[in-house]
C-alpha cells in the first residue's frame, strides 16, 4: 500500500513503529527507577493498610457542587483520607465556583475534622465563592499569580409568593414558602456572616482585609490574595505536596490521589454543572440551579457575566399589556402602559387603594392616544419605568398637561423586573430620561447601596433626610429597595445617608433618591424606586405614610379646563385632486435615521412607492379600494379591498375595517388578518417641508396586523396620527410601531413622515 503524500509504505511505517514502542517503554521503565529514589510517585489507587508506607493524598475539589452526588463523592474522599493510617497528610486542589450553600458547608466541616488529625494543605487553581469557603479549611493555602480567589458572598433566590389552594392546604403561613419575603434578606445576612466567620476562623491573624471589604465579594488575583491574607503563598501543586509533607513529618512518602470507591453515574445535567472551570460557567443558569434546589434557596457560588445574563431572561419582568380605562372627570390618574413600561396593578395597588379612599380613580392606558385623549380630564399621569423612549410631540403634550396645573409621577426602579429586555436594548435610562430631562430632573445609571445601615442585605437603603416638603410631611426613615439617584439642581426633597455608594460610580456621597420641581401650575415628582410601593415593602419604617403623602398630593390637584383651540376655519376635506402623473417626495424618519421615498400615481389603478432598496405597487379596485399590493417577490391579497376615507371628511367621522388576507413569499403563503380605525379629531395648518402651508384633517390611527407563520404569531401594531388635505393627499404622519412574536413585545419604532414636494 503506498502513500502518495509521504511517499512510504504501510509496511515500513508499522516496522519503524515497533522499534519506536520499545525504545519508549525502555525509556519509561528508566525513568520509573530513576524518579522512584528522589521521593514520590502518583498512583490513583490507596495500599492496602497493612503496607507500611506513607502518603500525601490528593483530594481535588473542582466544579460546581449542587447535586448529591456531587457533594456524596467528596465526603466519601474525605472520608477515606481520614480513616486510612497510610495517609498522613491531604493536599486540596480546589478550582470551584462553589455550590449550593448546605453542600459546601458540609464540605467545610468534614475537612475540619480531617485537619484536626492530619494537616491539610490547599493548592489553588481557582477558589471562588464556596470553592473558597472550602479553601480557608486548610491549615495553609497556596496559590498561583493568577488564580482568581475570593468572592466572598450569598446568592439566593427569594421565597415565592403563595396563591393559596382549596384542594391543598397547609398548617402554617409559611410551610409552602419556608421564609417571610421580609426576613428572608436577613436570613442570608446570616449566611454569609457563617461565611465571613469562617475565613476569618480559618485565616486567624494572618488576614489583613476588613469585614465590610470582604463582604463586597471582590475577586482577587493570587499574588493580591496573598498579600492580603487570603492566601498564603504563590507555589505549584508540587510545593503544596513538599509543605504537606513537612507538617507530617515525613521524609519518605508516596503521593496518591484518592478517588471514590463507587462511581456514581452522571446525569446531563449533572455534567454541565460539574465541569466548571476559572474560565466560563459552561452554560450554569439560574434555572438550573432553581431546578434543582426550588426557591427558597441559597448558594456560596460565583456566577460569570454569561450566566447572569440567562438569569435575565428567566426571570419575566413586571409587565402590564391591560388597557383599564375609570370614568373620565375630576380626580382621575391615568398610568402610562404605552411606552413599554414595566408596570401593573400589583405594583401601584397599595397607592391606588389610598387613592380610592379620597375618591380618585386609577385608568391604565397602554395606547398612547388613549392616554393623550383622556389627560385633558385627568389630574395626574404616572410614568413608570418605561422601555422605549417618548417623543417630542409626546412630550410637549405633558407639558401642556402640566401647564394647566397637572401633576408628572416619574418612577424608575433599576433592578430587573423593572427594566426587562426591552428596557436594556433600550440602554436602560434612555426611556425614563427622555422625558425627565426635559423638566431639569435625570436619572442616574446603576443603583444604591450602604455596607453598614441596611435591612438585610447591601442593596436595601435608609433614606433618612428630608427636605422640608408636603410630600415628606411626618417622614423619619424610608426602606427602599435595589434604588437610583436623581441627578437635579437644588430640587431633591429626599436623600440617603451620607456613607451610601453608587455602583456605577463607586463614590460614597447623599443621594437625592426623590426629587420634586414645579412647571408651569403643576408638579413633577421623580422617584428612584418602585419596590417600597408594593407589599410588604410598603409597611417598612414610613414608607406607607410616603404613599399615603403622594395620594394626599394628588387628591388636592386642580387642573385648569383646557382652552377650546381656535379651529383654522370649519369645513371639510374633499377627497384629494391627485390626477394620474403625480409624484410627492417625503421624508422619512424612523428612530432617528432618515431617508426619501417616492410616491408616485401611475395610473387611477395603480400607485408606485420608491424607497433606496423596495419598490411597492399598490393595486386599487374602480371604487379606489386597496386590493392587493406587490413588493420584492411577495404579494399580499385583501378578502374585503381596503376602503378609501369617506370623503368629504368632517370633523368627529369614524370608520373601520376589518379584513383576512394571504401574504405570498418565496412561493409560500401565509394567512394573516388587518383591522384598522379611523378618526377625525379637528382640523389645523401643517407647514410641509417645502414651506407650504395646507390645510389638513388630522386623524387619529390605530391599525393591527397579525400573520401566523411556523407556528408563531406575528404581530404588528401602529398607533398614532396623519394630516390630510384636498391639495395634496396626506401630508404628514406620526406612528409608534411595536412588534409582537407570541405576544411578547420584540421591537419598537417611532417613525415620521413629512412632505417634501409634489408635482402634478
């Protein structure tokens, strides 16, 4: 057989690799007797203990520890060094991220009783969280330059929420939860004061790092780890081996690695949890360990970016898509749920009750032309942690509301549940701020926290200084939860103590978490938290009484009735005189980007719009009624044509239409439905971009658009206005675009087209 890239025989090949075998295996027996006289040699199997001989066993913790079996290996290892004589000292190699917090802690425990009779070294690829609780057991601790070690700390999922049952019942307020919500924060304060103790324990005076440091859960390099205490010295494995040694005494010995006795068998999930390495989670979540320990429950485990991003998406935020609209009149608020935002009932439910006493009702609106048609009876709008950004024309409608003496709540909390996906695609503070600035008021990145006056854990602040104001009348002390300053010019009414940090700008100083400023006759209020609204957040310190405060304010809101705006004149649009030949120009923005199309009538059947990268053709039947349209290989087909506005247009006329439809794409057809209204509000002037002046209907729009395809339903719907007139058609519009898959919010456009020129 010959070989035509090397140009050798398979013959010859195997004949040279006999010959290369031997010399290997001579060389191997060689080096055996050799190394054999210096001291050691590694075996993976523990003598028989009726041979005297001594050894250093090597005991390797690594991975994450949160299974049993998991947990039952190690205490089995522990167990064998501990009852064979032949071992006289133990070596730990730990690289971990640590585990469930009951595993590790008996880990801890059996290894002290191993030290107690035969010393107990550690030689440290990585020790973090729990793989370091696990570490400070040893009598002396070795460490590479770069090993990461620390991260002294608590993870924990919190105790759920009981929808009690008629079929299955309990004892006792807490046998299916464990924990109250409210103590659970100091549960897990004492965990990691166990955690904290034991380093301290462990590392005796040879610590040179304060409690408040090691609470903050730093990780540290091995060479800043042993400067600090944390660790003893930099050295390999086999200088772990030689101290080991030394502290037994032994001049002689064998090194052994010890291994279970039985194997347990794996599951797939076990192996992704097991095979942890320094550099990466290797796909470890949040729902897998909530798998295999439910809530409540607490982990000493340290948890890479990756991780903490699927974290993310397996906790669904607070999300409202309920359009609950009070009577309209005096005394009514109105919630913002058009814009994203990550509001509901259950949030605002403790100030909605205290509203109700004083006789103001609560709508929640998620269009935003419901919210803009109904705040002319409103005296409040709360804006609640929104995840796209509002725009101008939006914004000046607030400030008209505010002019006439309303009142603006702004609420932005920073934690997850408030800000989900959308909000983080949306850079977080992007939404609430593009609002808030406009009234001098802007929230800041990043949340609060205080390592020494707290309830239960870091990130729950007292809020302790008040500015002499009605909404802080009879306040001495606030909890408020995972909160954001307010960045303002002499307008806070409400700040934390002077030692709290920002984690954005890790800077101690007295942050403004509330802040009230006054434009024209009305109020703005902004607020850096949502969780001390809710219960049983609400009922901590004087919380409550903040609410109630705010409801007191609302109540006691007079808003002016809005001035009747002078119509242009009275009359009606008639349907445009577009002859066949007329071309318009527009301009087109979307979120910021802008470009032109064409718009173009080809014939009284036909109507061509031109962008950079489309074409589309619009097919309309004898009555003007949109049949079908074509557009880069895919057809769309209307069951019942789309009619024209009917014309003449006066103002108060409503239409709507509802139709099925076949959208054909790469031969394939798809079914979908369209349902769509129309009405005319009023009339006014709108300048187009060439400086023209037209007068214009302005009609309010609402359209929904569903198609299903493999299995998924999309969805996409357009709320907002456009401007038509008798010389040039439409001339001006104004949408919000959101896009749905599954119901799930996906995607979100502003988008503005104005009209550049027309020729006839």
């Amino acid at each position: 057989m010959w070989d035509r890239e090397t140009g050798s025989s398979l013959s010859a090949f195997l004949k040279k690799k006999k010959e290369v075998i031997l010399i290997a295996i001579l060389l191997i027996i060689l080096f055996l007797l050799a190394g054999y006289s210096y001291y050691s040699r590694v075996t993976t199997i523990i003598p028989p203990v009726a041979v005297e001989r001594n050894f250093v066993g090597i005991i390797r913790i690594e991975g994450y520890i949160e299974e049993p079996s998991v947990v039952n290996r190690y205490v089995d290892v522990i167990n064998q060094a501990l009852m064979n004589e032949s071992i006289k000292a133990v070596v730990l190699i730990i690289d971990s991220g640590g585990g469930y917090a009951d595993y590790v802690e008996q880990i801890y425990l059996d290894l002290l009783v191993l030290k107690e009779k035969k010393p107990l070294v550690a030689s440290v690829v990585a020790a973090l969280s729990g793989g370091y609780y696990i570490a400070v057991a040893a009598d002396y601790i070795y460490v590479h330059p770069t090993s990461m070690v620390g991260n002294v700390g608590v993870k924990a999922s919190m105790p759920p929420i009981l929808i009690p049952s008629e079929q299955f019942i309990e004892t006792g307020v807490y046998k299916w939860t464990g924990f109250s919500i409210l103590e659970f924060p100091f549960t897990l304060d004492k965990a990691l004061e166990n955690f904290v103790s034991a380093v301290e324990n462990g590392r005796g005076d040879r610590l040179k790092i304060s409690r408040i440091e090691l609470k903050k859960a730093s990780i540290y390099l091995g060479s800043e780890a042993v400067d600090l205490g944390l660790a003893d010295e930099i050295g390999s494995m086999q200088k772990a081996i030689e101290t080991a040694a030394e502290k037994a005494n032994l001049t002689r010995y064998d090194v052994v690695e010890i291994r279970p006795r039985v194997e347990q068998s794996s599951s797939s999930l076990q192996s992704e949890i097991s095979n942890y390495t320094s550099g990466g989670s290797n796909g470890l979540t949040i729902d897998m360990l909530n798998t295999l320990h439910p809530p409540p429950a607490i982990h000493y485990i340290y948890l890479p970016s990756d991780a903490l991003r699927t974290m993310s998406q397996s906790m669904p935020p607070i999300q409202s898509s309920i359009n609950i609209s009070a009577p309209a009149g005096r005394g009514t608020v109105i919630v913002d749920a058009s814009h994203g935002n990550q509001i509901s009932w259950w949030v605002l439910d403790s100030l909605i009750v205290e509203l109700a006493k004083r006789n103001v009702t609560v709508s929640f609106l998620s269009s935003w032309i419901d919210v803009e048609s109904k705040l002319d009876n409103a005296s409040a709008l709360i804006v609640a942690s929104p995840t796209f950004t509002y725009s101008a024309s939006e914004i000046e409608r607030i400030e008209k509301f505010l002019d006439r003496g309303g009142m603006l709540l702004l609420f932005f909390d920073p934690s997850w549940e408030f800000i989900g996906l959308s909000g983080l695609q949306s850079e977080i503070i992007a939404p609430i701020n593009s609002l808030s600035t406009r009234f001098g008021l802007s929230f800041a990145k990043g949340y609060l926290y205080n390592e020494e006056e707290y309830f239960g854990i870091y990130r729950n602040i007292y809020v302790r200084n008040f500015r002499d104001n009605p909404l802080t009348q009879n306040l001495s002390s606030l909890v408020m939860f995972t909160a954001t300053h307010i960045y303002s010019v002499d307008n806070g009414v409400a700040w934390t103590p002077s030692g709290t940090f920002s984690s954005m700008s890790e800077k101690t100083s007295k942050y403004a978490v509330i802040a009230s400023v006054k434009r024209g006759n009305g109020t703005v209020i902004a607020i850096g938290d949502l969780t001390f609204l809710m219960e049983p957040y609400c009922h901590l310190e004087d919380n409550y009484k903040l609410i109630a405060n705010l409801a007191s304010l609302i109540a006691k809101v007079e808003v002016k009735a809005p001035e009747v705006e002078k119509e242009e004149a009275a009359g009606e649009i008639a349907r445009p005189d577009l002859p066949v030949g007329t071309r318009k120009v527009f301009r087109d923005e979307v979120d910021g980007e802008v470009s032109n199309f064409t718009w173009i009538k080809v014939s009284e059947r036909e109507i061509v719009i031109e962008r950079v990268n489309q074409t589309t053709h619009y097919y309309l039947n004898e009555e003007g009624a949109l049949e079908r349209w074509t557009s880069n290989g895919k057809e769309c087909v209307y069951e019942q044509p789309i009619p024209e506005p009917p014309y003449p247009l006066t103002k108060g006329k409503r239409w709507m239409h509802e139709t099925n439809y076949t959208l054909t794409w790469e031969g394939i057809e798809y079914p979908g439905r369209l349902s769509e209204e129309n009405l005319v509000e009023k009339f006014e002037n709108v300048t187009a971009g060439d400086g023209n002046t037209y007068f214009c209907a302005r009609v309010k729009y609402k359209r929904e658009d569903v198609i299903y395809a493999y299995g998924v339903e999309m969805k996409m719907t357009m709320e907002g206005y456009y401007w038509i007139s008798s010389e040039a058609g439409t001339v001006k519009q104004e949408f919000t675009i959101k896009y749905y898959s599954d119901g799930s919010l996906i995607g979100v456009e502003n988008e503005k087209i104005i009209l550049l020129s027309i020729e006839k």
